[in-house]
C-alpha cells in the first residue's frame, strides 16, 4: 500500500498532480493534491485492478481534467476501485476530438468491474463537466456523500457502444443546478439498475434528476426526486424496455415541472417502458405528474398523482390499480387506449374517453365482474355532459364530455 501525505500542485498541461501504476496495489491519499493544465488529473492511475482511497482535498481545472482517472477513450483498465471520504472538485471544459472527448469530471473510470464508492463530496463545474463518469460495464457505483454538479452528477457510458449491468445506487444528495438540461443520474447504456435511496434535486431550468436514454434498464426510487427547477423533470424515459417503479416521492415543484417524461426527442420507440406508481408523484408546480409522448406508454398507478396525466397519442395502457388516487385529469390523446380499473382503484377523471371512431378507447372493467354491456350500462349515469360509472363505494369513472348513447359494447372489457 502507497501512502501519500505530500501536498502536490501542478500547473503544466497533461501534469497530473500524481500518478500510480501498481496494479492490485492500493493508493491511499491524505494529501492536497492540485493540477491546473489541461487533461492534468489530481491522480491518474495507470494499472487494472489498482484501488484508491481520498481522504484528502483533490482540485483540477483544466479542461478534460479529472480529480480521479483510469483508462480512456484509447483504451479501458478493468478491476479499478475507487473511494473518496474527502474533497474533489473540477471544472474545465470538454476537450478532445468528437470521437474522443474528454470531459472533466470528478472520478472517471473506463472499463470493466468498476467500482466508485463516494462518502465525501465530490463538486463538479463547468458544461460539460460530470460529477462521476463510468464507461463500461459489470460496474458500481454507491453514492453515500454528496455529489454537487452544474450538469450531471453521474453519467454511464459507453466505450463498445455495447456497455451494460452496471448499478448505481444513491443513499446520499445528487444536485444539479445552474445550468440547464443537466441531469441528476443520465444512463446511456443498457439493461443497468438504478436505485435512489437518498435525494436527486433537479435545480436548473429544464434539468433532469434521473434520464434513461439507454433500453431495458431498471430503475427504483424510494428517496425523494424533486423536480425544482423551472420545465424541470423528475425522471425521463426515452428509450424502450426501461421500467421505473416510485416507491418514494418525485416532486415536480417548479414551474411547468413534470414528475415523469416520457419523451420521444430521438425518434427511438417506447415500447415496453413502463412507469409503476407506489409511492407519491406531486406536480405542485402546476405541470403535469405524468407526461406521456407520441409512442405506446404504460402507466401503473397504485400511490397517490398529484397533478394531470397526460398519455399523448398512440396506444397507451393506464392501469388505475388497487390503492391508487390520480387526483387530476387522465388525457389519453389520439391512439387507441386502454385504461384498466382494479378493485379500490379510486376515483378516475378521463377527459377525451373517445367512445368510438379511428382514436377508440378501452376501459377493462373486468375486475369488477360485469356480465354484459346492459350490466355496465346499469351502473352509469348521465349528469351533465358527463357520464359516470359506478362502479363500487371508493370506485368511480368519470367520462367528461361524453353522452350515455354514444357509449357502446366495444368500450368495455367485462366478465
Ligand atoms: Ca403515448
Ligand atoms: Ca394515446
Ligand atoms: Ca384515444
């Protein structure tokens, strides 16, 4: 084991401020370690499988410069380990080509069975700066301190194009702030698991605090994720097969905020993305709780939406489950819908229910044991413009701008 309690400052481009090589050895820092070059690291390690721990002060500037790196776009070093108890802080700009950029970041690691482990703070400014960065696959990272990020405060990607099977968890704080479009937790590869467990505040204009933009990733929160900023997003879904499932609250308390996105920016399908609700999604800021897009979304609801739902057009699925409240308006937009009632499924307000034509729309009621469409028809009622079905004591649909006749057999799932 290396022990370095030597303060050492560099201010030359590509001078990290220390560099160690001992493969399966363990580096152990006390020291304030400061380099202020361009593509300059507080430590660059340069063998696989070494492990560092910082419990001292890391400070880089310079742009593409991290406070801990291994590997690179020109190649990865597996096996590396890194945990921080002190300080890092960067700042600096992107540089490199854009097939290999460099990005300055707190910790960065490129390569295989990864492990960052944060029980410190780790501060990132700038752009295109991150607080952690991990590329490649089989990796972990564990967040227990505080990340403090201007534009992401961790970020999966890819070297292969072909990166999966990471984790991250998060038991501490992930802020981002001050710029716009930054993001908490920003996945770019697949089928990785994602857990909060602490708290993601999205502070900047149009800022995201979890975005999965890679497909068939699993992701949990059961912390807090608050939406702050202005136009911010608590979570983004914008690829196909993410499942994310709230177990705690996601606060869209900015203006215009949403709790969750899916969005559809890139043109990429949707399919099997599927938003669970068991906790509390609260749009207080006067967004939407759920904001749905052009493609095919699934949304399961048994927790408490505070806020409007608003599924867009294709053919969604919202399941009005056991225990779940939506109080505010479900739109379900062009496509043909299908909305799901379960037992103690709570009050339901559907806006644009269409009862027939090209944008037809579906409510299975099947939970309820319904005979036939006569028996369905017996528990609705017309008031106003309004048709309301019945259909237990805590159970009821509402069809705003809908007239008893136009309702017909291919409306409802019965039996
Ligand atoms: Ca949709
Ligand atoms: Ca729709
Ligand atoms: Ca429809």
């Amino acid at each position: 084991m290396v022990v370095n309690r030597k303060s050492i400052a560099t201010t030359a481009p590509g001078a990290d401020a220390f560099t160690f090589s001992d493969g399966n050895g363990a580096l152990v820092n006390f020291g304030n370690l400061s380099a202020a070059g361009g593509l300059a690291d507080g430590i660059r390690v340069t063998a696989a499988g070494a492990s560092v721990v910082n419990h001292g002060s890391i400070v880089t500037s310079g742009d593409g410069s991290d406070g801990i790196g291994a590997g690179g776009w020109f190649g990865a070093l597996d096996g590396v380990s890194v945990t921080n108890f002190g300080t890092i802080a960067s700042s600096g700009n992107a540089t490199g080509t854009d097939d290999a950029p460099e990005y300055p970041t707190g910790i960065e690691l490129f390569g295989e069975n990864e492990r960052i482990t944060n029980h410190g703070t780790i501060t990132s400014r700038g752009i295109d700066g991150s607080g952690v960065s991990l590329v490649g696959s089989h990796g972990e990272v564990r967040n227990y301190g505080t990340i403090d990020a201007e534009a992401i405060g961790i970020v999966l990607d890819s070297l292969t194009g072909e990166d999966h099977a990471n984790s991250i968890e998060n038991f501490g704080l992930i802020r981002t702030h001050d710029l716009g479009l930054a993001h908490g937790i920003w996945v770019f590869t697949d089928g990785n698991d994602i857990v909060n467990r602490g708290t993601i505040r999205a502070e900047g204009v149009h800022d995201f605090g979890i975005a999965l933009e890679g497909m068939n990733n699993h992701s949990a929160n059961y912390g807090v994720i608050a939406a702050a900023g202005e136009e911010a997003r608590g979570v983004l879904i914008t690829n196909e097969g993410n499942d994310f499932t709230n177990y705690g609250r996601i606060e869209a308390s900015g203006a215009d905020g949403i709790g969750v996105r899916f969005s559809f920016d890139d043109g990429l399908s949707l399919t099997g993305s599927l938003f669970t609700n068991r906790g509390t999604v609260d749009a207080s800021g006067g967004g939407y709780a759920i904001l749905g897009s052009i493609p095919d979304e699934q949304v399961v609801n048994r927790g408490t939406l505070n806020g409007d739902v608003d599924m867009g057009d294709g053919n969604d699925r919202f399941v009005a489950g056991s225990g779940g409240h939506l109080n505010g308006l479900l739109t379900l937009g062009d496509g043909n819908d299908r909305i799901t009632i379960e037992r103690h499924g709570g009050d339901l307000v559907i806006g644009d229910f269409a009862a027939s034509g090209a944008s037809q729309d579906v409510l299975d009621l099947s939970a309820f044991h319904l005979r036939s469409f006569a028996d369905v028809m017996s528990h609705a009622s017309q008031t106003g413009g309004d048709v309301i079905l019945t259909l237990a004591g805590d159970t009821h649909v509402t069809l705003q701008g809908v007239g008893l006749t136009a309702l017909n057999p291919a409306d409802f799932i019965t039996g």
